[in-house]
C-alpha cells in the first residue's frame, strides 16, 4: 500500500507539473496585463506602465517569469513560501490564506450537508424502490440538478434574506403560514415512514395535529425572537440521538452498547454545567479542546461499557459525543440570539460573509458568521445532494442483488444489519470517488455562488486574476486546487483499501 501511495504521489507531482507550465503559459497569453493603464488619461501613465512591467516582469521570458514563480513555490517546503503579488503589489500568499479559509468555510459544510442528505435519501430510495418516495427523491434530485445557480441564490437572497428579516422583526407566525408547514410536514413524514395507506393517513394527520400546535405555541410565546431550549432538552434530545445511533448501527438487542451510548449522553450534558464558565466566552481553541476532550471521553466510556462490543461501542459512544457537543452548542446559540437581535435586527445579509465592524461577544459573532453561512451552503448542497442521492441509489440498488447479501438475508440477519453492515459497506466504494472529486472541486471555489452573495472566495481570487491577465493569483488558485485534488484522490485510494480489504492486494 505504501509503495502504491508513493507512486501515486509521484505521478501526480508530474502532472501538477507539466498542468502549471500550461496554464500559466495560457494565462500570461490570455491578454494584456497593461489595458487599463494604455487606455488611461493619466499624466504619469508611462511611469506607471514601466513600474508594472518591472513589477510583473514583463520584459522577461516567459520561462524565466515561470521559474521564478516555481522557485518561490519551492521556498514552501522550506519555510520561505513566495506566491508573488498581484497587479496591484499584494501579497498573493496572504490573499490565498485568506480566500481559501472563506471557501473552506462554505465548501465543508456544504460537503457535508451533502454527503449525509444525499446518501440517507439514496439508501431509503434504493430501499423502497418505486415507491411514492423513491420517485419523489428521484424528481427533486433531477429538478435540484438542473437548477441554475444564479437563480437559485437570486430566490434564496429575496425569501431566506430579505422576505426572512421582514418576518423576524416581529416573529408573528400568521395561520397560513402554520397550517403551510404542519401540511408539508403532514406530506413529507408519511412518505418517508412508508406502510400501508390508512397507517400514512393516521400519521399524516398525527403530524400535521402536532406540528400545528407546536407553531402555535412557539408563536404565543414568542420562541422566534426569544427563544429557550434549556438544560431538560439538551439531556433528551441527547438520549434520544443515543438511542437512534445506537438503533441503526448495532441495533437495540446489544444492552451494552446502548448503556455506553446513554452513559455518554448523561456525562456529556452534566460536563455541560462543569464547563460552563469557560463556554460562557471561549476562544476557538479552547472549543476545539472541549470537543477532543469529549471525543476521548466518549471513547472510554464505549471501552468500558462495551464488553465484546467494545469497538462498536466505542464507535457509537463517540457519534453520541458529537451529537451532544453539537447540542450544547445549539442551546448556548439559542440563548444568545434575543442579544443578536438587538445587535443586528435584520440577521441575514444577502452579501458578504460576516458583518463588518460587528461588535459582539464571541458565540454572537460565530451566529453572525454562520447565518451568513446559510444561504449559499443550501445553494451548493441541494447541486451536491442530487448527484450523491442518484449515485447511492444506483450503487445500492446493485449491491443488494448480489448473491452474498442474500446469503446474509438467508442466514436471518435483520434487514438493518443485511443494510448497514454488508450491502452500504461495497456500496461506498464508487461514492467515495465521487466524494472526493466533488470536494476537491468545491475547493476551486463556486464562482457563480461567491459572485452573487459577495463572497471573497478562491473563484473571485482566481476571476480577478484572469480579468487582469495576473499570473500569479491563477497560479495559486492552481496550487490549492490542484494538490486538494491530488490529496483528495489519495484519500479515496486509501478508503477503497479500507472498504475492501481485497483491494491492498
């Protein structure tokens, strides 16, 4: 395997070599670098031009303008990094750092997103195969495929933004608007659920009853502009995520596995209290801390518990980990949005990724930030969910109808165990390759969608320097995009070896 890694490196080095000559020969013959300052009226004009020609180089070879750049890439292996500067003198490294963080930003959640929603709709839909809800999954992955891009973020910025603040001014739920989403839930849950078609009716109207009330009593108390959530709720919204992780990986039969997962519901929401004062205004490495410490916590506890299940039970204790950290977060967000508000009455802005000059405490800046994260995560996770739900469905649908998954049927393995521990396993493998080159592609930054909500991403890095014939800004948008993919395929080789044990042979 580690002889199969080096070569691979080895290849993608050459060809990450022989792709910069390319583009960066295509880029500085793309136009001319000095357009705006020949059709300029300034008096210094040719002052001006001769300092861009100094310093682009433009009165060098070309091959000596590509060395230099490549020697500079080459000072990053030791410590000397040296990306050039753009049209304008700044450094190019520093604006990468920067226009890479905000697309990692977009990127991994939007990937994430994706990857959960597109595969859990692929495994129910090639479950239930022509079913009301295999063709509902198959019509909105298509119809989500063909959105086009621009449209779809123009709509979100007038009904998730604008229309949005309009509403939360007052956080009034009028009774259409109640009775619109009780219906669309009363719709979507049946048809997920499936059965026969008195049981849909029974739970569409169990559902539509209890969205109806819940609305309606969020909105007497007015929940949207001051909302609560509360200790009580953390606990159970905890156990009941550790009763469902442990239900669909390793089933409800396995006592051990399910008293290590509860333990660490338990344990999670009491270190909630303990750490309180340190939550009440953290830092983010003192958050990134508390969630390794819960991790490892969440780990010892399924070790402990786990008896002959101990790998398993370690696996879901920690899921449960993550889930209750997750929680703790939601509940100290919700009680920090009635300051938000005060501080931003209008939350959603439909440009930029974060307010400029906003001057609140930490966990009112990460709500700030992650609202204007909101809008342009749906825009590339609906792309994304539609071809990972398309493609799991396809590779499911082929798994199961093979011989050792009805051998594993035949022996009287239950359904979630014939589902979750033999078929989803080979399934992985040809969505893991698509994984891995939609991230690596997302990397390169959604022009489109960093364009019309504002975004200084590694697409408006990489637009900007091509409007400006700038070689430099193209060629580290290059190098990003080109080693995440590189890094990215080499992932997705060694999960194929991970997968499919046969494959390291």
């Amino acid at each position: 395997m580690l002889k199969f890694i080096l070569r691979r490196l080895g290849i993608s080095f050459l060809v990450l070599w022989a792709a910069s000559l390319l583009i960066f020969v295509l880029t500085i013959n793309a136009g001319d670098p000095l357009k705006d300052l020949r059709e300029s009226n300034a008096e210094n004009r040719e002052s001006l031009m001769a300092l861009r020609i100094e310093q682009m180089g433009l009165d060098q070879p070309w091959y000596e303008r590509y060395l230099e750049w490549l020697s500079g890439v080459g000072g990053c292996f030791t410590g000397s990094c040296d990306l050039g500067t753009t049209v304008n003198g700044a450094n190019v490294l520093d604006i990468t750092a920067q226009a890479a963080g905000s697309t990692l930003r977009l990127v991994t959640l939007a990937t994430l997103l994706a990857i959960v929603v597109g595969i859990a709709a692929g495994i129910v839909s090639a479950i239930r195969q022509y079913a009301g809800f295999d063709y509902s999954v198959t019509f909105l992955a298509f119809l989500f495929f063909s959105l086009p891009v621009f449209w779809a973020a123009v709509l979100l910025k007038e009904y998730g933004a604008i229309r949005f603040n309009d509403w939360i001014a007052s956080g009034d739920m009028e009774p259409p608007m109640i009775l619109g989403f009780a219906l669309v839930a009363a719709v979507v849950i049946p048809a997920v659920l499936g059965g026969p078609w008195r049981r849909r009716l029974y739970t569409g109207a169990a559902t539509f009853t209890f969205v109806a009330v819940l609305l309606y009593v969020l909105n007497v108390l007015n929940w949207y502009r001051d909302p609560f959530f509360g200790l009580g709720m953390v606990l159970l919204t905890s156990l009941g995520a550790a009763v469902l992780v442990t239900a669909l990986v390793a089933g409800l039969g396995n006592r051990r596995v399910l008293y290590a997962a509860l333990t660490t519901a338990v344990v999670g929401t009491l270190s909630y209290l303990l750490f309180s004062g340190v939550l009440l205004d953290p830092t983010w490495l003192q958050l990134v801390g508390l969630f390794v410490l819960a991790i490892v916590v969440s780990i010892g506890i399924g070790a402990a518990w786990g008896g002959y299940a101990r790998k398993q039970a370690m696996f879901i204790s920690a899921v449960t980990g993550i889930i209750t950290s997750g929680v703790i977060v939601f509940d100290i967000l919700v009680a920090h949005w009635a300051g938000f508000l005060q501080l931003k009455s209008r939350p959603i802005s439909t440009i930029g990724s974060q307010t400029p000059n906003f001057t609140g405490d930490f966990w009112e800046s990460v709500l700030d930030s992650g609202l204007q994260l909101i809008l342009p995560t749906i825009v590339l996770t609906l792309v994304s969910v539609a071809s990972y739900s398309r493609y799991t469905r396809s590779s499911m649908l082929e798994v199961m109808n093979q011989d050792y998954v009805r051998t594993a049927r035949s022996k009287g393995l239950s359904e979630r165990a014939v589902i979750t521990k033999h078929a989803f396993r080979n399934a992985l493998i040809p969505i893991t390759t698509i994984v891995a080159f939609d991230f690596a592609g997302l990397i390169g930054g959604a022009i489109i969608t960093e364009r019309v909500f504002g975004w200084r991403g590694m697409g408006a890095m990489f637009q900007e320097g091509l409007d400006r014939v700038d070689p430099d800004p193209v060629m580290a948008f290059f190098l990003v995009t080109g080693t995440a993919a590189v890094l990215m395929n080499m992932l997705a080789d060694i999960a194929y070896a991970y997968l499919d044990p046969r494959i390291r042979r």
